[in-house]
C-alpha cells in the first residue's frame, strides 16, 4: 500500500484498551526497550528520549526506561522479551525488526517497532490497521537496499558483480533479496547472496566473496557493521549499507532514513499507546526523512573517485 492511500486514514476514530494504562492514571509508566545491538542503538535511544522528554515524560517523575540490549546476539532477543514480560512492563519498544519479531511473543503487551518491512515480516496484517498487539514505524529497508545499489552504480558506473550480505536469521531477508534482486535485473548486475549466519564465519565468506569475482558490497544493516566495514576496506571493496551507521564506522556510503528522527518520532507512538490509544488501530507510520552520507576518507583508501553531482547531493561529506 501507497504512503498516501493510508496516511488519510489516520483520523480514524479508536477506541481505548479495556484497562486504563499506569500513564492515564498518574502512576509511573514502565517501558520496555528490547534491542537487538546493532546497528547501535545509542542514536535511537537518544531520539526516544529526546521524544519522550519533549511529550511531557521525565525518567525521574513519570516513566521508567527497562533496556534490554542482545549485545548483537539475535538468538538472545527471545528470552529478553520475556523478561521484559515478566517485568510487567506497559508497552515494548523494539528495534530493529528482529527485535520486533521477538517482543511479538506476546500478544498482550502493546509493542511500537521500528524495523525493516513491518507488513513484509507479518508484525502488522496492514500498514492503514496494523491490527494485533503491533503498531509502529517502517523503514523500508527493502527498498532501500534497492536504492543503495542504485547508490553503487552512481558510484561506480562500470560496476557488474555485487555481493549482498544479508543476515541469515532476519525476518526481512526475503523481501531484502527479491528487491535487490530486481533492482540488478534492470540495471545487468550479477548479484550474489551471502547469508551470514555469525560474526565467526565472516573471514570465510569474505573469502568466498573474492573467489567469486564481487566488485561492491551491499550490506543488510542487521549485521556487525564495523567488522564488516573493516574487512571489506582491508580487501578494497567498496561497501554501501541502508544503514547510516555504516559510514560512521569506515562504510564508503549509506542512503538510510534519520535514525534518530525516526526515534523521536517513535516517541509519538509511545505516547499514544500510554494515553489508552490501540496499536491495532495505530496505522503504521513512514520515515519522512532520509539522508546520504559519504565517507571519503574510505574512497581515497580504496582508490573510488566520488562522482562530483552525488557529493554534491550529500548531506554530509566524512573527510
């Protein structure tokens, strides 16, 4: 569905959970975030905050922040979600996807996502009514994916093997391929997947990568995104992630949405839930801000000479 064919319908009347939440009462509200670890969530955490200090909440009168963090272990995110369950949090706050998908063991405790593809990894039913427990911001990260191999070709017109490193557990993993796959269709670039299951197997599939002849990188942000940056300039590969963490760590570019804008923006959310608001009824809500960033101090190490139109689109240049 289409940004403008559901936006219209955010003025849907909702109704209101059956038990008034601790915030509608004056009590301190508990919430919990569940993290997956990367890409790093101090940028999104900082945006929440900032949201809920800017809607009224105060972490020392009226909220309570329960962080939960996997450290970058998907196959912890499971049993951090029951914690926070146990702990009787109000609402969960997830991110990314992953993360998303572990909170959604529940079905009691309303839960606010940012991830990937909220209707492709079926957290929601629909984006206009999410129904469930689930509401929450999609990032499109499939379709981003797509963009930054676009992104790549700016880059490196010439280029026609490409590697694209996805992480083997996500949710979001098949919607991430068909796009990009279709994306390289119409541009003739041979693409391969490589399904990266632990941080330990990476040096193997770096090499797999050489052998096979890849010129450029895509890279899932549900992924170790320094050590990956780091392996790829030690080879000279030019690497590009939806993730604008990516450059930040030695990344050569990312075409992403505001992480923290979208943090912030989440905060709206959270608000809404607290106040006796139904995710099922909460449509779920686009980035409207995105941004390119470039790093060239990794292009002169790797010998890429940035087109002069793309750096000038940049809306931050790493020298």
């Amino acid at each position: 569905m289409q940004r403008r064919e559901f936006i219209g319908l955010i003025g849907a009347a909702v109704s209101l959970w059956p038990v008034a939440p601790r915030a509608a009462q004056g009590n301190t509200a508990k919430i919990g975030l569940l993290l997956l670890g990367y890409p790093d969530p101090a940028i999104f955490l900082k945006g929440l905050r900032n949201g809920l200090r800017d809607l009224g909440y105060d972490e020392a009168r009226n909220i309570e922040l329960v962080i939960r963090s996997a450290g970058g272990h998907q196959g912890a995110l499971a049993s951090l979600a029951a914690e926070l369950i146990r702990l009787n949090v109000d609402i969960i706050v997830a991110y990314p996807t992953t993360a998303g998908v572990a909170a959604k063991q529940t079905t009691e405790v309303p839960i606010v996502v940012y991830g990937g593809d909220l209707e492709a990894t079926h957290l929601v039913a629909g984006l206009a009514s999410p129904g469930g427990n689930v509401t929450g911001i999609s990032g499109a990260t499939a379709d981003l994916a797509a963009k930054n191999l676009e992104l790549l070709t700016e880059m490196l017109p010439k280029v026609r093997r490409v590697a694209l490193l996805v992480n083997a557990d996500s949710a979001l993993r098949a919607a991430l391929l068909e796009h990009t796959q279709a994306a390289a269709d119409a541009r003739k670039i041979e693409i391969k997947p490589v399904l990266v299951g632990s941080s330990d197997g990476l040096e193997a599939d770096f090499a797999g990568i050489e052998s096979w002849g890849a010129e450029a990188l895509l890279i899932h942000p549900a992924l170790p995104q320094k050590l990956i940056a780091d392996l790829a300039l030690k080879r000279r590969l030019p690497a590009v992630s939806p993730s604008l963490a990516f450059c930040g760590v030695g990344g050569l570019a990312a075409y992403a949405p505001d992480i923290e804008a979208l943090a912030h923006q989440s905060a709206t959310l959270v608000d809404k839930i607290l106040k006796g608001r139904k995710p099922a009824e909460l449509p779920v809500e686009l980035p409207t801000r995105f941004r390119l960033i470039v790093n060239m101090k990794t292009a002169k190490a790797i010998g890429v000479n940035i087109p002069p139109p793309l750096l000038s689109r940049a809306d931050e240049v790493i020298e």
